[in-house]
C-alpha cells in the first residue's frame, strides 16, 4: 500500500493554525483545534448565508464580487405605505455591510455595472415613479459624480461590463408602449448606440462585458407580464442566441461572465423562485437554490463565487447569500465517522 509521502511527497506536518494556501489532497494536523485536516474542492455548488443588509433592500444596481460588493440606490419597502426610494449605497466585504457615498439621484429599477471602487449607475425610475432616467453616476469607492445621461431614458434594464466600458440593454419606458431592444455603450464619458437585442424584453439581468454580453431572460410583455427562458450574447457590435434558461424567469440576480454565468431567484407565473442555473456558454444547468426565494435582488461575482443580496418577497428583505460553486477550494476536517 502506497503511504501518504509516497502519493503527496511530503509528510503530514503538525501546525498552530491552517496553511493559507494549501494544494489539493495536502493533509496537516492544527495543534489548536486538535483536529486532522485536508484540502479538497466542493462536489456541488451551495448558498450559505452572508451578512444582512442594514436595511431591507429591493430593485437596486449592483456591482463588484463576493467579497467587495456594491448595491446602489434601491426601494426600501416595509409592509404598508409609505415606500421609500432610496439614494444611498452600501458595500459588503464577504462578511458584513455598511454604509457607502450618497449619490444624487434617488431611484429604483436601475442598472449597475462595474467593481466595488470603481462603479456605474444608470437608467432606473425616480421616486415617485412619474419618470425614467437617462441619469448615469459614477462611483469611486467614495462619492458619486455625474456620468453621460443614456441616450434613451428607460428603467429595468440589464448592465453588464465596467465603469470605462459599459453596456446597457432592453428596458422599458413610461408611456411608451411594448419594451425596449435599444443597446448602449458606454466609453467612460458618453453612450453610444450598440446593436439591438434580437428580441426586446424588460427587467432582465446582464453579465460578462461590453464585447462579450450576455442578457439573461427577462419579460417580454411589461403588463401582463411575460417571462422569458431567452438569453442573448453580445460580440460587442451584435446580439445572438445563447442556451435558453430551463426556469423563464425575470428581475433574477445574475454573475459572471458569457462564457462562465450564474442566474438566480426571480419571478415567475405565478410568483418568485429560489432557482439557480449555470451556463456554460452553450445551454443552462439546474444547480443548488438559493435559501430564499426571491426577485429584484442584487447580483455580483462570478459562476463559482456569486453574491445574491436583498430583494422582493412579499416586502424588501435583508437577506444575503454566497454561493460556493463546484470545484472550489474548500479544507475538511477528517472525522472517526
């Protein structure tokens, strides 16, 4: 039988605390919890609860990864009137939230794109709901400043890319009738016009980049509403089709790239879903739901390290959530059982 040297080719080594980068299979005794332990990698994806929000959130912009996450502007909904729209944003640092820059625009229905220190926030709905924006802010870890205003104002539209290189796509408009196949792209200063989705839709989530875009279901119909399985990807001039989600589903949270995303919670006929979905850059694949069902909630991160924060049940909730995808690094404890 082949020892432990002789596959690894090192010795089980006796620590005060966990080596910081262990390699897959590297076993180690910790003095300090008297406890045998290994590297290994996770098998299957799964959410675990993060940090709550300070205050319930819903229909925000959101930006940055699972350990350096932005929400911005949003609507805090308690259970009865009156609702309040809100110009604050917060941060998360993979354990807790607090409090970020106040821009100057307070608005719900909005896309973001971007990092944590380095974010984008346009479109989106005022206040009182009477209008959509074409309002773009910029945020620097700090403050926000003004961007160039969206060539058309709309809300519920999906964002994907950076602060220096942003897409904006579908959406709807107050007054207008049906929904929007109008792309933008944003250069850091103005937004341009970009290549029309192939099938205009509303309240979707984006992911990937300015020049490989991926939008992400969506409702073809604002009212009644109409939820799609439909994903497009974005070459940065064009949009064509992807892999159709098994779950149509709109207002989801999304992270990722087009090649490597994840889709999670939103709405549905007849009410919101918990559902997580994978994609590959070919076709979608059921993964591991989320603990709370929800639309209209924040997404960062990527396919295998995703944040899913605040969102809609019956009121604006609180709830965060990190999913771990498959094949990430994980340290288990070796057990007599």
């Amino acid at each position: 039988m082949s020892t432990y040297y002789q596959i690894f080719g090192g010795k089980v080594n006796a620590v005060s605390s966990d080596p910081a980068n262990p390699v897959k299979g590297q076993v180690w005794f910790n003095t300090t919890s008297a406890a045998m332990k290994y590297q290994s990698v996770t098998t299957a994806g799964a959410w675990a609860a993060g940090g709550n929000l300070p205050a319930s959130l819903s229909f925000a912009g959101s930006a940055g990864t699972q350990t350096a996450a932005l929400l911005m502007q949003g609507l805090t909904l308690p259970p009865s009137p009156p609702h309040t729209t809100v110009a604050t944003s917060v941060e998360y640092d993979g354990t807790s939230w607090t409090a970020g820059g106040t821009s100057a625009t307070s608005r719900y229905r909005l896309a973001g794109s971007g990092t944590q220190t380095s974010a984008l926030a346009f479109g989106g709905l005022n206040s009182t709901a009477t209008a959509d924006l074409s309002t773009t802010e910029e945020y620097d870890g700090t403050s926000w400043t003004a961007g160039g205003s969206l060539g058309t104002a709309r809300f519920d539209l999906g964002g994907a890319g950076t602060q220096t290189s942003a897409l904006g796509f579908g959406g709807v408009k107050i007054g207008v009738p049906g929904v929007q196949g109008v792309t933008e792209e944003y250069d850091g200063t103005s937004w341009t016009s970009g290549g029309n989705l192939g099938t205009a839709r509303t309240s979707l989530p984006g992911a990937g980049t300015q020049t490989a875009g991926l939008a992400i279901g969506g409702t073809l119909v604002y009212s009644p509403q109409s939820p799609t399985t439909a994903t497009e990807e974005y070459d940065g001039t064009s949009w064509s089709g992807g892999g159709n989600l098994n779950t149509a589903r709109q207002l989801s949270g999304a992270a990722g790239t087009q090649t490597s995303a994840l889709a999670f919670g939103g709405l549905t006929t007849p009410g919101s879903t918990a559902a997580t979905e994978a994609y590959n850059g070919t076709s979608w694949t059921n993964d591991t739901s989320l603990s709370t069902a929800r639309f209209a909630l924040g997404g960062a991160g990527t396919q295998t390290s995703a944040l899913g924060s605040g969102g809609y049940t019956t009121v604006s909730i609180v709830n965060t959530e990190e999913f771990t995808g498959a094949g990430a690094a994980t340290t288990k404890t070796i057990t007599a059982s």
